[in-house]
C-alpha cells in the first residue's frame, strides 16, 4: 500500500464508561490517537488502563459511548467487511477438529487478497505442526496459531491484544522476529502489552494509558527521556535526601531503609560528587532507565479511584 | 462472496464429521432405542390395532424423536464456540450473519439428514417395507417440520452458556417430543389443543405419513410456517443480542 495515498486510523474523543458494583467504571476517556499508515504502535499500560477496552472499540466490538473510530476512512465494520483488518483478541481458543492448516484455509477463505496458507504457516513457524488438530497443540503453539489467523487475510491493520502474554522467554522472542520480518510490508500494527520491554524493542511509537486515560503518546525514545535517563542505587547509611538532591546532575532522591537512588539527567557529574562527598558508599549500580521507570513515573500520580 | 461462504461451510461439515463423539453419539442413541424398543416386538404386525407393524411405528417415533434432537445439537456447538470466544474472532473477519447462519443450518441438518437414513436401514433391517413416494413425501415434511427446530437451536446457543445448554437441549427435546405425540398418541383434551400448536407435533405427523397418515391439512403448514417466523425472529434477535455483548 502506498503509505500517503491510504489515511490511517483515527481515534477521537473514545470513552467507555461500564456499570461497575462500586457505581461507573471510566474504562475509556476521551482517548485521542492518530495513527500514520505503516506504523507501529504499542499501547502500553498495566491491567485496566482501557487498553482492551480502547482496542474492542477500534475493532467494533464494542460501541463507544462517545467519540468515533475511522479506519481507513471507513468505520471498523466497514473495515472489517472489507478485509484490512486482522486481529488477534487477548483471549479465545480455537476451535476443535480442523488441522491447522485447516484453520488458516477456512479463515483465509473469508478475505478479499489473503497470503497463501503455506507462506502464513512460514512466517509463523507452524510448519511443523500444520497437519495437527488445533485441540492437540500446546499453549504456545495455540497462541501462534491465532497469530497465523490475525496474519492470514494479509491485512493492511494487523491489531494484537497482548498477543505474548501466554508465552515463555523463548517464544516471545521467536514471536518478535517474526513480527519483524513482516513491518516491510507496509502494514499498520497496532499491539497491547503491559511488557515494557516488548514496546522499547519492537515498536516506533508508545502510546501509554493509565486509568482510561493517555498519559504519554510519541517515540519510545522520547518515552524514556521523559524521566531521568539514568539511576543510582547506592548503599549509604545516614546521607540525607535532601543533601542528596543538591547533588549535581540528581533530579530526585529517595530512601528505602540504607540504600538511596538517585535519579539523574546527569548520571556522570552526580556519580563524580556522590563519591567525592560520600565515599562510604557502596554496593553502586547504574542503569539506565527503561520504559519500565518511565511508566512508572507517568502513571504514579493518584487518581480517583476507577474500579 | 458467496463462493467464500460455502468454503467455510464445507470446514463446518468436515468439523462436525470428524467430531468423533459428538457424531456417533448423536446417531447411535436414536438407533439404540430402536432396536432396543422394537426389536422385541420386531413380529407384531398389527401394533395395539393399528393395522401397523411395531417395527414401522416405533421407527417413525424415533425418526422424529432423533431428528429433533440432531438438529438442536447445534445450539450445543455453538454455545461451545461462544465459550471458547470463537464468535468474537468471527466478528472481526468479514464472515456475513447469512453466511454463519448457512454454515449452522446446513450442518444440522446434515445430522438430522443422517439420523433419517440410518433409522430408515435399522427399519429395514427388521422388515418395514414402504412404497416409494410415501418414503419421499415423509422425508420431505420432516425436513420442512425442522425447520423451526433448527431455529430454535441456534437461538439457545447464542443465549445459553455451555454449562447450561445441555438440561436445557435435553430437556426441550423430552418436553417437545412428549407433547408432541412422538412416544404415544397425544389424544383429547387440553392437551391435544396444545400439542396441535407446537412444531413437535406436526414433526409427528410428518412421520406419520409413513403409518398411512395424511400430509398435513391446513392447520399443519399454518403452524409449523407460525413457528418458522417466531423462531427465525427470535434466533435473529439472540444472535444480535450476543454480538453486540462484550
């Protein structure tokens, strides 16, 4: 697809409120996401951001209480109707007495201009198991499977709720190669997971949601340069905070118990005067802050209770 | 478009074939209670002085009784598949409502289809001979008198949860084939008034052709087209309701 000739996926003004026991729960609010055909996107947030919900809404599945969704220019059950969409949905288990070969073929069969079986069984590395029931594969492979089904129709939106959460260490990274290979193509993705690290190593861009709401939304770069690029833990009886904090290069100091972390913009100049000032400490670690701390930081402020 | 409808229903069938226990199960109960009921009996030829033989009346009980319920098994099908999320995933492909209903109602009645054929051999085998267009003319009224049934089934899939689903199919097919006169001639009464207007009846009568009945009068086609519009409507309507659940 050309990228400039085809608008992309547009998000406005989305809420979903749901009746919860404790009175409504904001799921969604006002989310507002512009998304540039052939991008990758990761929403990113901890259980009950609105991740989900925001991703069910984009997919028609569930209707907003305000605000629209436009895929493509078209609404998403138009989208869907007319094949750009494929979706692999945070739960759902396949159903039982096809191959996997099977499976793809029949799902395939519903699309405009899907790949061919064989290349979607390449690419998702089910070759071994394509003649298998779908009731006799293993959990990771279930979960491969339904990847092949959101891949199959060789949609121009390819949208992955959590797609790696049942997943082992190995798998997860087998399950990101591919992906790679397949961002060439031109294909818009769009994926959900509360791994911090999966957005930092796979994705352009971050979107992160805490409490219905968007808190952060650019390059996961900018993401992480949104808080102190690098820590300081350091075991240091006695120092205090405050001192710490009008160390050069530390933008905020903390205590738990005798150890302290720094959190610096300037990780060398504050790790140069930590020492000169207080050469007792010890046990040093510096690291760089993963989107992990940034999340943190950007999500940590207190909210009205949601749930 | 359509041609991408019937691929997925042929995966349907192949899936419903190869469900061994589902399968077998499905067309061994009719044909267990068969020979069960009627072998005993397989020499009396004039069946409580009905002019007809045991053999011949117990099949056409069991043809409607094993029809009824092969086609709203489905509903069990498809409450399983809603519980396994399946039905989501179909939302997002662009699978038309008409083309999964096809794929539903074409495979239950592939199973009834099959129950009808297998009974008419075990009544063979005990020796229930028919002229040809009474054959023809039973098999065609029961397939029309299930239409409602399988209406019926897809609706309490989309409402009933797998749990659920069973006691419920069971106990519709025991209620409706009760009432409608499948296992003794419902006669006189109240409740002759109410079996004349369930589907279950006229699924009977159907049969009955075989036993030198008549093909349904007026009442019957009013009824079963009554219970074709009602059940469709409603079947519709659980589907929508499921669907736009999260």
């Amino acid at each position: 697809m050309e990228a400039h000739t085809a608008a992309g996926i547009s998000l406005s003004g989305l809420s979903k409120t749901f009746r919860g026991p404790n009175g409504p729960v904001h799921a969604v609010r006002d989310v507002d996401v512009e998304i540039e055909h052939g991008e990758t996107v990761a929403l990113l947030g901890p259980n009950g951001a609105g991740k989900s919900t925001t991703i069910d809404m984009m997919l028609g599945l569930l209707p907003p209480d305000a605000g629209t969704v436009s895929l493509f220019r078209c609404d998403p059950h138009e989208a869907i109707a007319a094949g750009s969409v494929g979706a692999m949905l945070q739960t759902g288990e396949l159903i039982r007495d096809l191959s996997v070969r099977e499976l793809i073929a029949m799902i395939s069969s519903l699309y405009p201009a899907p790949f061919t079986v064989d290349h979607v069984l390449e690419i998702t590395g089910l070759g071994d198991v394509a003649d298998q029931r779908t009731q006799k594969l293993s959990g990771g492979q279930t979960q491969r499977v339904r990847f092949a089904i959101a891949l199959a129709p060789n949609p121009q939106l390819l949208v992955l709720d959590e797609p790696t959460v049942a997943m082992d260490v190995e798998g997860r990274q087998a399950f990101w190669s591919s992906m790679r290979g397949l961002t060439d193509g031109g294909t818009t993705i769009v994926f959900a997971t509360h791994y911090m690290e999966e957005a930092d190593a796979n994705a352009d861009r971050a979107i992160l949601m805490a409490h219905g709401r968007i808190v952060a939304d650019g390059p996961t770069t900018e993401i992480k340069g949104m808080v102190g690029s690098r820590t300081i833990r350091a075991t240091l009886p006695g120092a205090s905070v405050d001192e710490l904090r009008t160390l050069p290069g530390v933008a905020s100091a903390d205590r738990h118990g005798e150890a302290v972390i720094l959190n610096c913009d300037d990780s060398d100049a504050a790790i140069r005067a930590l020492l000169q000032r207080y050469p007792a400490a010890r046990d040093i670690e510096i690291s760089g802050a993963g989107l992990e701390q940034a999340f943190l930081q950007l999500t940590s402020e207190p909210e009205e209770v949601a749930a | 478009m359509s041609g991408a409808g019937l691929t997925y229903t042929r995966f349907e069938l192949r899936r419903t074939v190869r469900n061994r226990r589902f399968f077998i199960l499905s067309l061994a109960f009719p044909v267990v209670l068969y020979f069960l009921i009627a072998g005993p009996n397989h020499d009396v030829n004039d069946f409580a002085n009905t002019g007809i033989s045991a053999p011949l009346y117990y099949m056409v009980g069991l043809i409607s009784f094993g029809t009824m319920s092969a086609i709203l098994s489905s509903g069990a099908r498809i409450a399983t598949e809603r519980g396994a999320g399946w039905n989501r995933q179909l939302r997002i492909t662009p699978l038309t409502p008409r083309a999964y209903f096809r794929a539903k109602i074409v495979t239950a009645y592939l199973m009834a289809g099959l129950t009808i054929l297998v009974l008419y051999i075990c009544g063979a085998t005990l020796g229930v001979s028919l002229p040809l267009a009474r054959w023809l003319a039973m098999t065609a009224l029961i397939l029309i008198a299930l239409i409602p049934f399988a209406a019926l089934g897809i609706a309490m899939g989309h409402l009933l949860t797998t749990d659920s689903v069973g006691p419920a199919l069971g106990g519709s097919v025991g209620l409706l084939a009760f009432l409608g006169g499948t296992w003794f001639p419902i006669t006189g009464g109240v409740l002759h008034g109410i079996a004349q207007a369930l589907p279950s009846y006229w699924l009977v009568q159907a049969s009955h052709v075989a036993l030198g009945g008549t093909v349904w009068g007026v009442t019957g086609w009013l009824v079963v087209a009554a219970w074709t519009i009602v059940l469709s409507a409603f079947a519709i309507w659980a589907y929508q309701r499921d669907t736009k659940r999260v």
